[in-house]
C-alpha cells in the first residue's frame, strides 16, 4: 500500500533473491559434475591403451594449461584501466600496447636467463600464450574505441602488423643473439594479427563488436544466422589452415632471405591460429542460440566450457583414428599439432572463461572489492598452484610422450 508503480514488495523481493540462490545452487552442482566427468575422461584418455591417443591428450592438457593461465590473465588485463582509471579510447590503447611489450621483453630476458634447455622450453611455453593474449588484448581494446567506420578494424590490424615489423627490426639489435625467440615472436605476433582479423570479421558480419571472451559492451549476442555465419567462417578457416599450412611451412625452409623468413613465419601463424578465435567464438553464440540461453548466463558459459571439452576429446581421438595422421610426415605431424592445438585452446578458454563467470557472479550484489582485486588475486593463487605442476609434472611428461 502506498508505494510507486516501480517499486517491489519486500516479499516479491525476497522470491527473486531465493530464485537467483537456486540458479546459482543449480549452476554449481552442475558445473561440479561436468568437471569430475571430464576429468574421468581426460585421466581415461591420458593413459589408453592407444598410444596416438595418449600422446595427443598429453599435448592437449599441455595446451589446456597454458591457455587457461593466460586468458585468465588476460580477463584480469581488461580490469586494470577501469581500476587505475586510464580514460578509455588512445590511453587505455597505448597502455595496452605498452603491456604487450613489456611482457615480450620479460619473456626474452627470462629465456636467456634460464640456460637449462628444459626449463628454457617450460617458460618459453608459457610466455609465448601470455604474450599472445596480451598482444590480442591491445589490439581488441584498439578496435573497441575505433570509429564506426566498418574499416576501421582492418586498418588497425595493418597497423598493427607495422608495429610488430618495426619491433621485430629494433629487437633483432638488441636481443642477446641476433635469432633468439623468433619463433616466439612470430607466433605470438601472428596470433594476435588473427584475432583482429576474426574481431573484424565478426563486426562486419554482426554489426557491432564482440569481445573474444564472448558478448559486446552492451550485453548483445549475436542473432542465430549471424553465429551461424561465423561457424561457417571458422570451418572455412580450418580448411584453409589445414590445406596452407604445410605449404607455408616449406616456405619458411626455402627462403634465402632472413625478413622474407619472417615474414612467411608469420602468416604462417597468421593461418595457423584463425580457427582457434573463429570457432571459440562462434561455437558460444551458436550453443547460446539453441539452447535458449540468455546471453552472458552462467549457464550458456558452463554450457560453451563442457562444448568446448567435448570438441577436443572427439578431435583428439579423430587424429588417433585417421591413418593420414599416423603416417610419419612432417606435414601430418604439422596438422596434428594444429588441430591438438585448436582442441586444447577451446578447451581451456572455454573453462577459463567459466572462472571468470563465476567470479562476477559471485561479486554481484556484494562489496568485497573491485573485480580487478579479487581476480588479481584468485588468478595468482591459480597460477601459484598450476605453474609449479605445470613445470615439473605436466610439461615434462608431455614432451616425454610426445618424444
């Protein structure tokens, strides 16, 4: 009695807050389910009797790591211009692009420190993700605050393509070798030029930007043709990797010049790395949109993890299967790696991103800090843990394997 058309009695109040409870009870039972589950299956996988199968699972957890570690950094990234309030638009991209840096020349300096080989390669495999996402993070939050000039996502990724050459000219007289960590670079620059293109492509087709964690600044998704759209690019991606690859590759090996090198080097990571951003996104869009999920749920991100695991599973075991893969070349051995590496990468995106979920959930409504803080420090607490592991249990016996 006497209240505002707008307002809420404190019962009906008390019934929404005891739905969201409920959702919340049912999104974690669930999410704890599916995690025991693909563990069971993974451990399964890890030790089958099918040695390819083994092999490539340990390649995929190799993968899952990695990946899960740097986009779980790479969401903490995205917090700190809000947290130190760096103006968004040239700021926020120049601070950006000075954090892809920084992190290169960490990764080169602490390369050469470590003169032990195997733990040259652990950090190097580590350092080669984050640098990655951090160089996807400046260019994204560059084509976040371009004009509305549907262009103006490609013109910043052949700006970006010239800073990468003009950094790969100043660091080749400042590195301790001449060569050192250029696969590094070429990857980690190749992988951040293919998420632009995929960001671009996916505005084109959507008419709006979505970030590579899924979802817009406004909270749009996709419509079910436009998901679709992107799917079908993400396929024709894969086919493009699977037929250029091998042939880019040789590329490589044949050129008599050291920038013609590197500059097939790199759009050999270019073509490579396309299905991986193509399909993560796509693949959350097109569940969210059969299912009936709203867009941003906890549920449609668990929904898109527990995808995600069941597309690397059904790859890994198509690459034991298919005798082309089995067959010794160098050219199928290529392709494994690439599409081991794409299951791994969806994989443990997918997850990460659920982590991320979970922790604006369990933020909303309540004051314990800004969401930079408390994922700073869930994210350290996470690494902390799984480096260590990493480096003296997972990595070793990958490469073990895969020897």
């Amino acid at each position: 009695e006497g209240q505002s058309a707008g307002s809420i009695t404190i019962e009906e109040h008390k019934k929404t807050m005891e739905a969201q409870e409920a959702r919340s009870h049912q999104a974690f039972g669930t999410a704890l389910i599916i995690s025991v589950s693909c563990l069971a299956i993974v451990f399964a996988m890890a030790n089958s009797s099918n040695k390819a199968i083994a092999v490539n699972t340990w390649a995929s957890i190799d993968y899952v790591i990695v990946v899960f570690l740097a986009v779980s950094w790479f969401y903490v990234m995205n917090h700190i211009f809000d947290y130190f309030a760096i103006k968004e638009g040239v700021h926020s991209t120049v601070a950006h692009i000075a954090f892809s840096v920084g992190f290169l020349v960490v990764a080169i300096i602490g390369a050469w420190l470590f003169k032990d080989p195997t733990s040259r390669n652990i950090w190097v495999s580590v350092m080669t993700i984050q640098v990655l996402f951090a160089n996807t993070g400046a260019i994204g939050t560059a084509q976040t605050h371009s004009s509305g000039d549907m262009l103006g996502g490609l013109y910043i990724v052949l700006g970006a393509a010239g800073l990468f050459a003009l950094l790969a000219v100043i660091l080749r007289y400042f590195k301790p070798e001449p060569n050192f960590l250029d696969e590094m670079e070429c990857s980690t620059a190749g992988g951040a030029l293919a998420a632009g293109v995929v960001l671009w492509i996916n505005r084109l087709v959507c008419g709006e930007y979505h970030q590579l964690g899924g979802g817009n600044k406004d909270g749009l998704t996709p419509s079910r043709g436009d998901a679709m759209i992107m799917f079908a690019v993400g396929i024709g991606f894969c086919i493009m990797a699977v037929v250029l690859t091998p042939k880019l590759t040789q590329k490589v090996k044949n050129a008599d010049n050291y920038w013609v090198q590197r500059f097939y080097s790199v759009l050999t990571s270019v073509i490579g790395i396309l299905p991986y951003f193509s399909l993560a996104m796509s693949l959350a869009h097109m569940a969210l949109h059969h299912f009936g999920l709203e867009s941003g749920c906890i549920q449609a991100v668990l929904l898109s993890a527990l995808l995600n695991t069941v597309i690397g599973c059904l790859i890994i075991v198509m690459v034991a299967k298919v005798r082309y893969f089995s067959n010794g070349s160098e050219i199928a051995m290529q392709l494994t790696g690439l599409l081991t590496g794409l299951g791994g990468y969806i994989t443990g995106m997918g997850w990460s991103a659920l982590l991320n979920k979970a922790i604006d959930e369990a933020l909303e409504g309540q004051e314990l800090g800004h969401p930079f803080e408390i994922k700073f420090v869930v994210t350290v607490g996470l690494s902390a843990v799984l480096l260590p592991v990493y480096a003296c249990y997972f990595k070793p016996i990958a490469d073990a394997k895969a020897a």
